[in-house]
C-alpha cells in the first residue's frame, strides 16, 4: 500500500480513476459506481429516499476498512472520530474532536470517492451518514484543509456543471431556491425578510436591527437624496427598496425574477403607502430601463454568472447618469474557483461567488471608477448563525411543511455556510463605483459612521490653471 505522501498527492481525476477500478475488481454493491455514471433521474430517485437510514446489517469486510482508510489519508487530518457501519472507531485525534462520522453503509463510502462534496451532502441529508456533535465545527475543519493559495482538493470539474445563467435558466434556478414559499422564510429571516449579511457595527445588537444598520449603511455610500432616482437589480422581498423611498423620498424601479417575491413586495409598498415610489418589476436584470442616480444590487450577482458581467456592465452603463453611484454587495472569493458542487446541485442552482478579479470585468470595459471596496466577511458569519439558530427553533415547522430529509439538507446549508465565512473561503464585498469623470464624491469616509451628518463633498476646480479641492461648506474641509 503506498504510504501517506503517496496518498496527499493523488490529483483528483487519477485518484477517482483507480478508485472505480478497484472498486468494479472487487464486486461491490454496485451502487457506488453505478451513481457516478447514471442519469440525472436516477440520481434523483435515490436522493429522494428520506428516511433516516440505520446500519445495512452487513458486515465490515478488510477490504471496507482498508478502504475508508484511504479516503481519510486523502481527505487529510480532521479532528473528528470516523466509523463505519458497525460503529467501531478508525481514527484517533491529536486533538479533541469535533464531531463524531457515522458512514451507514457500503455504498455511501464509495460515492465519497467519486465526489466527496456532493456524495456527503446528499448521504447527510438522507441520514446515510450521521454527525454526532458540532456540526459547524466540523464543516470548519473540512473547510481549513485547504492552505490559502492552494487549489481547492475537492474542486468540481466543470462539465459537471448543468444550471446556467441564459434568461431561461436563470428563471429556473431562482424559483428552486427562492420560491420556496413566504412562509418558510418567515419562519427564520428577520421581520422584514431580508436574505443577505446584515451589519452589526455594535455588540449584542439583534439581527433585526442589524439588518437595517444594513439597509441604512447601504443609502449612506449611495449618498441618496430626496427626489433622486435608483434601480436596484434583484431586490428580494423589497426591504431595501422599500427603506429607501421611505427614509430618503428617492424613487426606486426594482427588478427581481422571483414571482412569490415579487407579489409579497407590491403587497407591502400598497400597505405601507409607498407603491407610488417604487415600482416592482418581474424582469430580468438583462431587461433594466430607463435612467437613474443610483445602481444598487445586493445578493445578485452571485447569480448572474460570470461569463455575463461584461453585459451587466454594459446594462449599468446605459442607465447610470453621469454623476450617479453604484454598489454591489456579494458574495466572493479571494481567488477564483467555482461553488462547491452540493450546494449549487441542492440549494442554489447556478451560484457563483466571484473574486473581485472576475468582478472587474464588470467595470473595467466602460471605464468604471472603484470608490470604495469593504469585506463584511464575519458580519456575514454572525447573520448566518443568526438564522440557523432560528431554523433550528423552527424546525418541526418546517419538517410539517418540507420533510426530514429537507430539515438535514438546509442545516447543513446554514452550517457549512456559517464555517466558510468563519474560515475565509467566501467572503462579502460591497463594492462603489461610479463613472470615471465623477469629481463629486465624498472626501472621507466620515459620513459613513457619524450620526446625522451630511455628505462631505469635494470637487476639483481649476484655479489659476490648476487643479485644486474645493469643498461645498467650508465646514466640511477637513
């Protein structure tokens, strides 16, 4: 048997390629193989099976053990205890583990080979593999494998890939994640359904009020003012549209792709007297009209799709006057690399965080000037603790309205996704911008965190035949 240096330098597609041959010599289940290589119903079919699933009654062979050993040399050194279907222990920690892994049968262990991503969320969600203790510790651990700078070990192949961004697509995608029903998400967002990072600027703040410290942190490095006019792409329930014709008296045309979203936001700015300031349309963002003073998007791109960003910008530069501001809040990455494959598969159908490399593709080609770039990366951690102890308070809600199986699916969702930000892989960027020629921009960040200020503007006035910092207040030279 090679020794553990042989093993932790295996590439992927040679490891997977030796394992389906020793797997197809020695007669398996079959199952393992099989998954790899059926259709997308099939592997559907199994997916569907629900039921918490107990050990299979047959016995661990050598050759099983021998095995799971392998995985876990290529896996890497996790604190965890490992056993199989029988429940003895196979490893021995260094140090005090997190969480105790239960593989319940065959041939769960031999789909982890084909796909370890994919293979655990879906044994997990379907009670093949069971985790005894912390699983947002455990998830962590799995996610600080990865040296910074390293390619990721378990990086899916992009031919996997089937959920693309077309307008067609994009529809569908939305609707598998997003239309999964009002009630549902009431059940653990905020008041106002807000479904992106919140902001806590201070200890012990509830996620209620950091959603809107959110919101209120967003208009402020929009420098919006009453009168003004703004488009948001992908507005959500309508939170922030709605905030900021009520708080700034801006006019706002809001898009979004999402029906049940869309129908709840009309609801809302009738009920709340606003529908005459913004106006909710079931558009793609690709068909975004008319002219405005502020951009803003916040949790889209994510879905936009990368190889779209040049014709995102191009739809920003058709609209965007020439002194007007523009943010984009995201999801990210440091480095390129696409979305882990289990959770583009079963929660969010053509995700992709992009670096802030691959966003400039969306500024650079007209010329776009970055104002202002902030990662909110542990805000993001801390909402997202926030809404899995929610979840979790909900649960036998959920279960009445989804299954046991979906309970498992979305809290490893929420775990996983509370062990990527804690641990630097995603990450939340706010990005400013506005056109290059724009001199009107504020001269510090000060009206960003000081109460009832007013925006501090510069401009660059030629005198005596050069250029030099003129204010609009003498109050606000610094």
């Amino acid at each position: 048997m090679p020794g553990r240096k042989m093993h932790l330098q295996f590439q992927q597609t040679r490891f997977e390629r030796w394992c389906r041959l020793g797997c197809r010599s020695l007669s398996w289940t079959g199952k393992a193989i099989s998954m790899a290589t059926a259709n997308d119903a099939t592997k559907q079919q199994d997916f569907d099976n629900v039921k918490q699933v107990p050990s299979n009654g047959s016995r661990v062979t050598r050759f099983d053990r021998w095995v799971a050993r392998v995985l876990l040399r290529w896996i890497g050194d996790l604190p965890i205890h490992f056993a199989l279907w029988d429940e003895v222990p196979m490893t021995i920690c260094r140090e005090t583990p997190v969480a105790s892994v239960i593989i319940r049968d065959r041939s769960t262990l031999g789909k982890l080979f084909l796909d370890p991503c994919l293979h655990f969320g879906d044994g997990y969600s379907n009670g093949r593999i069971e985790v005894k203790g912390d699983l947002v510790k455990l998830c962590r651990a799995i996610e600080l494998l990865e040296s910074p700078g390293e390619t990721p070990r378990f990086q899916p192949k992009d031919w996997l890939r089937k959920h693309r961004n077309s307008l067609n697509g994009s529809k569908w995608n939305i609707r598998q994640h997003y239309d999964l029903g009002n009630d549902f998400y009431r059940l653990w967002l905020d008041r106002e359904l807000v479904y992106t990072c919140a902001y806590f600027p201070r200890n012990g703040m509830s996620l209620e009020e950091a959603q809107t410290a959110k919101l209120e942190h967003i208009c402020r490095k929009l420098q919006l003012k009453p009168g003004q006019t703004v488009i948001e792409a992908g507005c959500g329930w309508g939170a922030l549209s709605l905030y900021m014709a009520r708080r700034y008296g801006v006019k706002v045309s809001a898009y979004n792709i999402s029906h049940e979203q869309i129908v709840y936001a009309r609801d809302r700015a009738r009920e709340e007297g606003l529908a005459d300031k913004v106006e909710f349309i079931e558009k793609d963002w690709r068909h975004i009209a008319g002219n405005c003073d502020a951009f803003v998007s916040v949790g889209m791109l994510e879905h936009v799709g990368i190889e779209n960003y040049r014709l995102l910008g191009e739809v920003i530069n058709r609209c965007l006057n020439e002194k007007g501001v523009g943010l984009i809040h995201t999801i990210g990455r440091n480095a390129p690399a696409p979305l882990n494959r289990w959770t583009e598969e079963r929660i969010f159908p053509g995700a992709n965080p992009p670096s802030l490399r691959e966003m400039m593709s969306i500024f650079e080609p007209r010329e776009f000037s970055i104002l202002d770039v902030e990662n909110l990366r542990l805000h993001y951690a801390e909402t997202l603790r926030h809404w899995l102890l929610r979840f979790e308070e909900h649960r036998d809600q959920v279960g009445k309205m989804f299954d046991e199986r979906f309970i498992r699916m979305w809290r490893l969702y929420l775990s996983g996704s509370v062990a990527s930000f804690q641990a630097g892989t995603l990450q939340l960027f706010q990005v400013v911008f506005c056109r290059a020629r724009n001199n009107s921009i504020p001269w510090s960040r000060d009206y960003l965190y000081e109460e009832n200020t007013p925006v501090p503007y510069a401009a660059i006035k030629e005198v005596d035949g050069y250029p030099h910092v003129v204010f609009k207040n003498e109050e606000d030279r610094p």
